[in-house]
C-alpha cells in the first residue's frame, strides 16, 4: 500500500524518535520518500521484499521508495529513529558517486548494517537536533540533508552486517 506522509509544507522531509509499545497500526507499506532507521534499543523484524532483517541496537537500514516494508515484530522496549527524506532534497544532495545509491527507488542490495556504539551515539544527537528544528524550515531542511549524508557514510563505513533470512514463496 502507498502511504502519503504527512510532511509539514516547507520541510524537505521529516524526524521523529518512535517508541513502539505505544505504536499499534502496522502494515505492508511505501511512499515517495527515502526513509532510514536507527533502533537505539530493544529488538525488532523487518520485512523488506521477500527478506526479513533482524534489528537490534545500532541496527540502521534504508528504506527506499519503491520498496515495500513492514515492521513484523518488536520488544516492548524497542526505540528507533526515523527519518524520511522527500525527492527533491535526495537529488539536490545526492551528487557524488558514492551517494548515487540513494536515488535508487528499489535497489537491488539490502543497505541494512550495524553501526559502531559511536556512530550510532552520534547520529542520535544529531537526529535529535534535527528533529527539534521542525519549527525552522530553513535549519530543518539544512539538518536534514546533513543528517542524510551523514546516516550514509556511516553506513558505508560500517563493516556488520545484521541477521536476515529469505522468506520462502509460498508464504508471500
């Protein structure tokens, strides 16, 4: 199901901390945006495509807009960072080889990596600073594209990779 997000007018995107024991509407979803995820704590399962892909700490995955995902199962105590990015901001700063995967809609590699106690301590701050921006479009959106780069090197510099296992056909 494609799913409108409901972005403020002015904002390139959007981020917000979720805490799942009180999030109780999940479903098989996509939308425009590129989105990526940073589980802080507790445990979780996504299912991207036709792979499940264990989250725990330190866990970021990208999401892309062509790509189908549910949340299948978390912790009581699992706590993640979610962060969309609209288009527009994706093509804007998006210019360098090694950024150009993120204007893929549907790539055929799963970006789903475990990051370092450091980077993970990071990126939260900074996810926090740019989430309690939303008042000011132009800090927002400058965060934004910061934060997005940002969530990418470590990503590319990151070296674990998560559990995951393929989801036999017939249960599609």
């Amino acid at each position: 199901m494609k799913e409108i997000l409901q972005i403020p007018p002015g904002l390139d995107g959007a981020a917000w901390h979720m805490e799942f024991a009180r999030r109780n509407r999940h479903y098989l979803h996509r939308h425009d945006e590129l989105e990526v995820n940073l589980v802080l704590q507790g445990r979780g399962k996504y299912l991207l495509a036709d792979r499940t892909y264990d989250l725990t700490r330190c866990t970021q995955i990208w999401l892309f807009p062509e790509q189908n995902h549910l949340l299948l199962e978390f912790s009581p105590e699992f706590q993640m960072w979610v962060l969309v990015f609209k288009p527009a901001l994706v093509q804007r700063a998006c210019t360098t080889d090694a950024t150009r995967p993120l204007l893929e809609l549907n790539p055929a590699t799963a970006y789903c990596k475990e990051l370092t106690e450091e980077q993970t301590r990071r990126l939260h701050h900074l996810f926090r600073e740019v989430s309690d921006a939303a008042t000011d479009p132009a800090r927002h959106n400058a965060g934004l594209a910061y934060a997005m780069l940002t969530a990418w090197h470590a990503q590319l510099t990151a070296d674990k990779i998560p559990g995951h296992a393929d989801i036999h056909p017939a249960v599609e």
